[in-house]
C-alpha cells in the first residue's frame, strides 16, 4: 500500500482504551521484530495526551524499551471532532481503531478513513455495524482505493480464516464446517471486560433493525451446496430441545451453545464474496462454544433468562450495563481481567468439516495480534489483496494472503488434527 507523504505506517486510535493498550504493545513488539526489514513508523492516538504517554510508558517498561515513547508519535484526536479525525486520517498509512462500542464510534472513524485516503482495520464483534459499514461505505472505499476491514480481532480472524483453513486442506469439497470455541481458564478463573458486554446488550436489543437492514440490503441467497446443515440439538434434556439451544459435542464430550458473536455473520458475508467475486463454491458454517459439564449449564441457563428478559427493555438494559458482573454470574466486569488472567487463559477453536471426497488467549492476547498481523498484511501483501478497495471481512480480504502464516508464527496457531480424517 502507498505510504509516501504519510508520516505513520500505523496509528493506534483509542490506544489508552482497555484493548488498545494491548494492540499497543504489539505494534510495539512488531516495530523490533528481527524479520522486519524496513523501519515501521506509527503513533497512538486519542483525547489525552497524558493517558497516551502513560501507556507508551507501560508498554517501555513490560517490553524492556526505554526509549519506546521516544521513538513513537502522539496524536490528539476525539471522536466528537471530525476535524481532528481527518487529521489522524491524513497521517496514517492504516488506522487500527479500538474505540466502541462501535455502532456509536465507529463511523465517523471511517468516514474520516476514507475521505483522507487512509484505511482502517476494527476489532468490531457488533454485526449490525459491519453489516451497516459496508452497505454505506464498500463503493466509496474502492473508489478511494482504501481497505476498511472489521472484526479483526478475535471475533472473527480464527472464525472467518479457520474456514478458509479448513477448505484449503480438504481433499474435495469442503460443504459446511461447525467451529467450537473452547476457553481455558487459569487457577484465577475467566473475567471479561464489560465493553463486550456493553455491545452484547445494544446489539440483542437491537435485533429489529438488523433484520431490516438485512431486508433492505436485499441480497440474492447463495446456492446451498451440499446437506443442509442442521442446528445440533440437545438429546439429554429430554423436552428442552425446541426451546433451549444446549447440545452435546460427542466429539469433544461436552455441552456447547451457539457462539453469539459475530463469526456467523461474518463467515457467511466471506463465503458471498468469494463465490461471486472468485467463484468458489460456498461454505455453510455454524459457530458454538463449549460450556462444560452440567453445573456450568445450568448456571448459563440461569444467566440466559436473566440476559434475555432485561435486554427487552430500556431500564432492563440500563441494570444490565450498571452491573454485569451481578447479571453475568461472574463472567463479566467492569474492570476486566487481571495480568494473571490474561497470562493463564487460552482458547482452542475447533473445526469439524464435512464435504465430498476428490487454539492463544480470546480476547486480550489474540485480538492485538490479529489486529496487528491484519494491518502488517496491508501494508506489505498488496499483491494479493482485492483489486480495487472496499468494505471487506477479513476472509474476504486476506484469503489470498500471507495472513494464516503470519499469525502461526505470533501464536494463533492453525493446524490440522487429523489428515486421514480430512
């Protein structure tokens, strides 16, 4: 990608946030990486200067880097000022931009993005924004010629690029792939920030307007290749079958849910995209979480009842935002996970794929580097990206990439359990 005039390869908007101290110090990790080859100038961006200092300041001393704050820019920017976001814009190469909830920030960041010819990667999970982004804003990026790429976080790289993984070591036709998202937890237990939360509960309450939006957009189905597949249902709650959606995974012996994220939405975007613009013949994919054994159901289910009845209305969701960690049972709150969390969780995704013959921390580890290797993959595999730019997922965008190869080697790794059963 052209980065001539730009004094930033890379700007960190929100880097004092929660998420954005961590995609901080990976860029900072990438910046000394003994592969690089050319220096990679980036700053950090938000409203106070003295916030992105002290960051900077953290980042130096967990990474052993002194003079880290010296070597790295500081732009002051709001997202109540477009001007100020115009001039972010016009210093960057690529925006990563870590400031949610997204469906109230995330805009007027990519407006400002694609007006000033720069591009963005977000770590969106939200699908009403993604959706949204790219009806409003795919014809004006490619005119741009600029790259504007959600969910490259967590939620969706392992999700989306999983089943291009999967379809791309299957001796035939891959037809349809279930993922199971399994976390593990230290002696500490798990936490969650609220922010997710926060976008959980917008977004349930809010499902109406994804509905229209998905009507308006009006898109021809794609062709269905291939069994339907069916959603797994529970045989062990004899009756619960039709209204609780609890399975038992035989394959990894233990209870799943659907993953309510925003994997499914964005695989699926991915899939249309390359069947109609590369011809590939397009995947079903649903997308669950394990919860473990019985005890960790029946508190799921408890949490569920509790999730689904408040978020229905306005004051529901205001208790619900006032105290997740109460509503949550625990897996929420307000001050996120510890160091010592976060150093000992892990997740495995797992793929099960089906077809005709011819797991690094969720949320605070993997996301940086995802994000990180998104915007590295801009910058240095132009060739293999989409001709003209756009609103793309990342499958859409990276399929042709180097991107799998860049996260084995940072620690999302993807491989292949068993090659006699592919």
């Amino acid at each position: 990608m052209a980065t001539e005039q730009r004094p930033f390869h890379l700007v960190v908007f929100g880097a004092s946030g929660f998420t954005g101290q961590f995609v901080t110090e990976e860029v900072a990790r990438e910046q000394v990486d003994p592969e690089r080859s050319s220096r990679l100038p980036w700053a950090v961006a938000g409203r106070s200067r003295e916030k992105l200092q002290r960051v900077l300041e953290k980042a130096a001393l967990k990474l052993g880097r002194p003079t880290l704050s010296s070597e790295v820019g500081i732009i002051i920017c709001d997202i109540a000022n477009p001007a100020s976001l115009d001039e972010m814009a016009k210093q960057a190469t690529v925006v990563l931009n870590c400031v949610g909830p997204y469906r109230f920030y995330g805009e007027p960041v990519i407006k400002a993005c694609i007006e000033n010819g720069a591009s963005c990667i977000d770590i969106s999970g939200e699908p009403q924004f993604l959706e949204l982004m790219q009806l409003k804003y795919h014809e004006k990026a490619a005119d741009k010629g600029v790259y504007i790429i959600g969910s490259s976080g967590f939620d969706s790289i392992p999700a989306d690029l999983g089943v291009i993984y999967t379809r791309n070591k299957m001796n035939g036709t891959l037809t349809a792939v279930e993922s199971f998202l399994t976390i593990h937890s230290g002696p500490e237990g798990l936490s969650i920030h609220d922010g997710t939360w926060k976008s959980a509960i917008y977004g349930f309450g809010d499902q109406s307007n994804l509905r229209k939006l998905r009507n308006v957009s009006n898109l021809k189905p794609v062709p269905l290749i291939g069994p339907k597949l069916k959603r797994r249902k529970c045989k062990i709650f004899i009756g619960l079958s039709c209204r609780w959606p609890i399975s038992y995974c035989r394959e990894l012996k233990g209870y799943s849910i659907p993953f309510m994220g925003s994997d499914v939405s964005v695989v699926r975007r991915t899939q249309r995209y390359l069947y109609e613009n590369l011809e590939e013949s397009p995947v079903q994919y649903a997308a669950y979480v394990t919860v473990g054994g019985i005890t960790s159901v029946i508190k799921l289910m408890f949490a569920g009842l509790f999730f689904l009845f408040f978020v229905r209305f306005g004051i529901g969701r205001q208790l619900l935002i006032k105290f997740p960690w109460f509503f949550s049972f625990g897996y929420f709150s307000k001050q996120g996970p510890t160091q010592k969390q976060i150093d000992a969780a892990s997740f495995t995704l797992t793929f099960f794929g089906q077809g005709y013959s011819q797991g690094t921390e969720a949320g605070y580890v993997a996301t940086p580097i995802a994000m990180v290797q998104a915007a590295m993959t801009l910058l240095s595999d132009a060739s293999h990206l989409p001709k003209a730019g756009g609103v793309f997922t990342p499958g859409a965008a990276f399929s042709k990439t180097k991107l799998i190869d860049r996260l084995n080697k940072h620690g999302i790794e993807f491989s292949v359990i068993s090659s006699s059963e592919v």
